[in-house]
C-alpha cells in the first residue's frame, strides 16, 4: 500500500495501514480520562496514533501542549474537512495552543493555485466557517509570510536528504522543486509551535487524515535527528539517556547528568558509551526525561524539538461512493450549500438498503456501507442511543432508507441554515484570528 498525501484516493483497510506504517490503535484506555470524551472517539472516527500518550498526559496532569492543523485551501469545505475542525475545538476546549498553519505554499506548489486565489479560498470557505462552527481566537497564519516557518523548514532539512523523501513520498525526476520543498515547509509549521517564541518545547499534536502520514513520519524523523540527547531502553532493558553527536560528548553528559540528577534519578556514567544509564528509571519516566533535556538543549542554542504526536481519522464516504471531495460537487455537502442543494444530493446518496422495499423488509440493510447513516454517525446525531437504534432498525428491515434520507434532510437543513447565519457575524472576526505578516 502507498499513502500519498496529495491523491485522491479512498482508504477502506485501515487495520492494515496501521500494520504496514506502524500507526498505534486507538484504544478506549487513550481517551477514556479525557475530558467529555467527544463522538469521534467513542465512534472509533479517530482510529489510530503515533504518541499520543504524551498528550494525554499533558492534559491530565494540566502541562503546557500545543497543537497544529493546517488548511489546504484547494476548494470548498465540505463535511470531510469539518471532522478535523471538531477535532480542533475540542482540544481547544481543553487546554491545547491552537495554531492554524494556511498551507498557501503547498497549495501553489502542488494544485497550482496563485498565492492570491489560494488566500480567498482560506478566508472564505475555511477560516470563516471555523469561526462560525465554534473555534476561538488562536493564531492563523500563512505559509507564504511566516518567515519564521520557512527559515526554519529549510534550516531543518539539513539532517533530510533526497533518499529518504524519495522513499517516503515516492518523487522522481520530474516532481518540481517546490513540491519538494512542501515537506520541509510542512516540517517548519509542526516544529515551529516548540521555538522559544512560541511556548519552547512541548508536546504537540497534529490531528490529520491517514493520507498526511508521510508528512508525520517525515517530521518526527527530521525532530529526532536535531536532538542532542536520545532517551530509550536499552537492549539490556536498562532506561539510558545517549549523546547522539559525537563532539563535546563529555559537556553534554555533564548536562545530562544534571538535568538527571536534578529529577531525583540515580545514575550510572559511561564516558566510552556516551551514555548516563538509570537503573532504578521505568519507561514511564521517560516523557519528563525527554522534555527536561529537550528544554536543556534550547537553553544551549540548539533545536532541542520533541517528536510530534498524531491522531489518525478515517475519510467519509462521498455520497455517490469514493472519498468525498471538493472537486466532484456531487460527492459532497459543501458548508456553503443551500438546504435545497443539499437535500438533492442526500435524496441521491448511496445507501446500504436493500434492492427492493420487500428484500429490505426481509433481510434487513447494511448501515455500515450507507453514506447516509455515515453522516449520522461523524456530524449528525450527537445521541449514541438514537445512533444505535438507527442502526438496529436498518439492520432489521424496520427502517426505509427514505425514513433515514428525509431525516438526514432535515438535521441538514437545521445546521446549514445555522451555519449561514453564524458565517455573517463570523466574517467580521477573522481579524482577530489570522496573523498576516509573522517571523
């Protein structure tokens, strides 16, 4: 399998893109002490990670986390890309420092938009409609003007070479060479959130779509290879923190030794091995080991960045089958849509009934292959119990899927018109949100 950030294409074996990436499950026990744990949780919508732990504790024991999203204003928002904004409201809600990189670079680099057409579409069809669904104020700000962003995108690429993206996003010959330089860019707006300026280091979590993945990989790989300190089990099981450089070795463990003995840790130094060993640590210890050292290793001058952390979601369903996208207009409910657009296409949808009214009766429909119940299940019905009777009576033949079509009509309708209402009071405050000139 092949995840290509800037395709088109429709994932359905999720388990196996976890087990062939190496992205973490999800379990029950990652959410279950967070705040209002919010329905694309409890529904499995966000299904896999790679660290989330570190925000999770963060969060519970009330430490300083940040987040990043960006936006890839490539065309109209539709329901798909609203499932990442609830993500970002809720964590909002809960402590996260909120920063919204407009991918404007990328969005020239690899669609061909203009660096102007690519700023109307992100106030237009994103920013405002974040404002109007619910975000506050945090910082929004532009690839193309955040100096910062790029400086430090292409001062990070130095530990990155042509081998290693070629492998992770499959270029060639002929890729152009700012599509080449959007990893690194993308690199600079996820690591920049950690600059002393910023807030420093911390743990900081990029929700994305499985198709962003190479972009994860690529940044934790590009964070871990500027760090001087590498803490980890060591073959013989012993927690050990290991100078990565091999200059100045005998100051950085004389600094590793006191941010060590400064967190109350026993230890053992071996010079030949450039390590600090911690007999009595367990791999429990090492999430606060890290972040001291890193925080010790921006004191020194250097990046000192801790590998961020992401959540996976899974794609909707287009309502004509596929992956719903922004360039088939049929496949999507657009947040600018009128209730009357929307009600033709979900009067249109691909469902999972029955060929006949009678074999529906008979043998029930398949909830789990139809687009209308999946919007049910990510935007519509905030009711587990109302869910699951919904399912059960499709799943028995009890329900039409025309009962379900005018039901999803109507909930459609009441957001939509909702939505419009709140995107003209919301236009007025995009000011207070987007940094237009920044670094």
């Amino acid at each position: 399998m092949e995840i290509n950030p800037w395709s088109s294409a429709q994932y359905a074996d999720y388990s196996r893109l976890r087990e062939q990436f190496g992205i973490q499950a999800l379990q029950p026990d990652d959410w279950e002490q967070l705040p209002r744990p919010p329905s694309f949780f409890r529904r499995g919508i966000v299904f896999g990670h790679r660290g989330f732990g570190l925000i999770r504790q963060a969060i519970l024991a009330g430490d300083p986390w940040a987040l990043l999203t960006g936006l890839m204003p490539s065309g109209r928002m539709h329901l798909g890309h609203k499932m990442v904004i609830d993500q970002i409201i809720y964590y909002q809600s809960i402590g996260a420092d909120v920063f919204i990189a407009i991918a404007d670079i990328e969005a020239y680099a690899t669609r061909g938009y203009t660096l102007e057409e690519a700023e109307r579409l992100a106030i237009q069809e994103y920013v405002t409609n974040y404002i109007a669904l619910g975000l506050q104020p945090c910082t929004i700000y532009f690839q193309s003007r955040h100096r910062d962003v790029k400086n430090l995108g292409y001062l990070l690429g130095k530990k990155a070479n042509w081998s290693e993206v070629t492998a992770i996003y499959g270029f060639n010959g002929a890729t152009n060479m700012a599509h080449v330089l959007a990893p690194l860019i993308q690199c600079g707006d996820i690591l920049h959130v950690q600059m002393e300026k910023y807030g420093g280091a911390r743990p900081t979590l990029v929700p994305v779509g499985v198709d962003q993945d190479p972009h994860i990989r690529f940044c934790r790989g590009v964070a871990a290879a500027h760090r001087l300190f590498n803490v980890t089990v060591a073959k013989d099981g012993r927690i050990g923190v290991f100078v990565k450089p091999d200059e100045d070795v005998a100051r950085l463990l004389d600094l590793a030794a006191q941010v060590i003995s400064g967190r109350g840790l026993t230890m053992k130094r071996l010079d030949r091995y450039k390590a600090v060993y911690l007999p009595d640590a367990s791999p429990e210890d090492i999430p606060a080991l890290d972040l001291a050292l890193a925080r010790e290793e921006q004191e020194h001058g250097a990046y000192g960045f801790l590998s961020p952390s992401s959540t996976y979601h899974r794609f909707m369903t287009g309502l004509t089958g596929g992956k719903m996208s922004s360039s088939k207009p049929e496949s999507a409910i657009f947040l600018t849509d009128t209730p009357a657009e929307a009600k033709k296409k979900i009067m249109a949808a691909k469902t999972g009934g029955a060929v006949s009214r009678e074999e529906h009766k008979k043998h029930g429909g398949q909830p789990e292959s139809c687009v209308v119940y999946e919007m049910f299940l990510y935007h519509l019905i905030d009711s587990d119990r109302e869910l699951a009777d919904i399912y059960r009576r499709c799943r028995s033949g009890e329900q039409m899927c025309g009962d379900c079509k005018k039901m999803a009509v109507c909930l459609m309708e009441s957001f939509l018109v909702e939505m419009q209402e709140k995107r003209a009071a919301a236009a007025e405050q995009v000011g207070d949100y987007v940094v237009w000139d920044e670094g």
